[in-house]
C-alpha cells in the first residue's frame, strides 16, 4: 500500500467513524427537525424539547430513533464520496495544495456537495418518511373521524400501514416510480447540499488559520472543534429555508389538509401565502444542534487518526 492509498484509506475510515458517531449521537434531534419542519402551525408540538418529550412518551426511547439505521447504513459512503470528492477537486483545481485560494476552495466544496447528493437524496428520502411517520400516526388518531386524503406508501396491510420500514418504502417507490422515486427532491437536495458546502470549507478553513500554531504545524485540537462546530452551524442555518423545502418536498404521506407540492417553486410560494416568512426558518435550531457536533466530532477523530490507527494494527 502506497502511502498516498494508506492516507486515502484512513481518510474514508475517519469519515465512516465519525459519520458513525455522529449519527448516533444526534438522531433524536434531527427527528425533531423533520417534524417541526413538517407540522403546519404549532398544533402538534411548540419546539424541540416539546416534540422529542411527546415522542417518547408515544413511541418510546427508540421510537426517538425511527429512521437512523438508514442513515447509520449509508453515511459511511456518503462521507467517503464527499471527503474524496473535496479532495480530488482540491488537487485538481489547486495547482499548489498548500497555496489557500478561497475561489477553488469554494469549487471544490461544490463538486463534493454535488457528488455525495448519488447517496444523500435516497438516503434523506427514506429517513425522512420513516421520521415522520410517527408525527402522522398521532395527526391521524387527532382525525380519525374524517376520511384520509394521504396517498399512501404502503401495500395496505394493517401492520404495514402502522410500522412503514425503510426496505418496504424503497421497494414500492421503485415498484411504482422507477429510481426516480428515490430521487424526488433531487433539486432541492442540491440547492441545500451546494450552499452549504460552499460556506463552510472555505470558513472552516479560514476559521481554522486563526488558530494556526507555527510550532504544531497546524491548529490546536480544541480550536479546530471550535472552528467545526461554528462553520458548521452558521452553514446550518444559513441553508435552513433550502432545508424546509426539501423536506416538505421528499414527504410523501400528508395529514389531513396538507398540502401535496409540484416542485421547489410551487412549495415555496404555499409555504410563503400559508404560513409566512417564519415557516421557512423552522427547525433552524435542530439543524444547528445536530450541524454542530457532527462537524465537531468529525475534527475529533482525524485529530485523534482513528483510521491512521486502525491500519497501523493490521500492518
């Protein structure tokens, strides 16, 4: 093995980890986001705390977990494509590595923002109905009286219809659409993912410079946690309207008066007439919770080298 292959190994080991981890960690929030950003009003819950303790109560301590091991199976790859991505584009487009260029940096990030959305769109697709599924179970029981205009996702068995699972809404979105049925919201998956890798490489790195110790050679481990954790919530928040729309849009069941939308445009413009300007910055505050230390953890384990060490057992 190269060395150039042991660092690249390492690198998408480190990625795997920290995807890992993070996803672990933070699941229950982006739980809360998904159906904060689903709800219509604040019928159903006034905010995170409020939406995470009903969610407990309802469908238990995992019931906070719905839909992570779809994220837990395909964040390992969609780290891997985005890390390796951002690289290729930086050796590509940076004649020089070490010479900073914010221009290059920002094309880079682009790229990598435009390859991993292969895995991201299915995997957010899935995840998402299976977060909200629990959010329309309690709708339906508030409504149970009045008929269902839901299409729904399901072959229709009872058992089915209550506990949908990741491999049965594929299957049927594949049965019924085609691969595009994975791929709904693949627009409004790039124009957050895009955005967002263009603000925060080139903050991350800029941020991570003012910590530069010229006898380390590089920043100090705690200030590149910092400086994660902050690119990552302001890229966070800053996309978070891109992020509302993408939701609404890749949600496939409604409740009762839902709307159903046509695209990107279509759902903006009901979102702005129905619900107003503030509609569009719901959940800003789960993203940047669950933003924040997944970016942090990330720093974490490639200052750490988990994969450096891991390697360095089978060698």
């Amino acid at each position: 093995m190269t060395h150039q292959d042991l660092s690249i190994t390492a690198k998408l080991i480190n990625g795997g980890v920290a995807g890992l981890v993070g996803v672990t960690c933070v699941f229950p929030i982006d739980l809360a986001k998904t159906r904060l950003q689903n709800q219509h009003g604040k019928a159903m819950y006034k905010g995170m705390i409020d939406c995470l303790m009903k969610t407990a109560r309802a469908e238990g301590f995992f019931g906070m977990y719905r839909g992570a091991a779809v994220n837990l199976t395909l964040v390992t790859p969609e780290k891997a494509i985005k890390l390796a991505a951002n690289d290729f584009f930086r050796q590509l487009l940076m004649e020089d590595g070490m010479q900073r260029n914010l221009k290059m940096e920002m094309l880079a990030g682009c790229g990598a923002g435009m390859c991993q959305v292969v895995v991201t769109c299915p995997m957010e697709m899935l995840k998402i109905q299976l977060q909200d599924a629990g959010r329309l179970a309690i709708h339906h029981q508030g409504s149970a009286s009045a008929p269902s205009t839901s299409r729904s996702y399901t072959t229709g068995s009872a058992s089915t219809h209550r506990r949908p699972s990741a491999t049965l809404i594929a299957w049927e979105l594949l049965r019924t659409q085609g691969l595009a049925g994975l791929y709904k919201g693949l627009g409004a998956t790039l124009l957050r993912d895009i955005p967002f890798s263009i603000i925060y490489f080139p903050l991350f790195a800029n941020l991570n410079n003012l910590g530069f110790n010229e006898l380390a050679g590089k920043a100090s481990f705690a200030h590149s946690f910092v400086s994660g954790c902050v690119a990552g919530s302001v890229a966070a928040v800053a996309v978070t309207p891109l992020d509302v729309l993408k939701t609404r849009i890749q949600t496939l069941k409604k409740g009762l008066g839902e709307d159903i939308y046509s695209g990107i445009t279509d759902c903006a413009r009901k979102l702005w007439i129905q619900e107003g300007p503030s509609a569009f910055m719901k959940g800003a505050g789960c993203r940047a919770l669950v933003i924040a230390p997944l970016f942090g953890i990330a720093q974490g384990v490639y200052f750490i080298g988990i994969g450096e060490r891991i390697l360095k057992c089978f060698d």
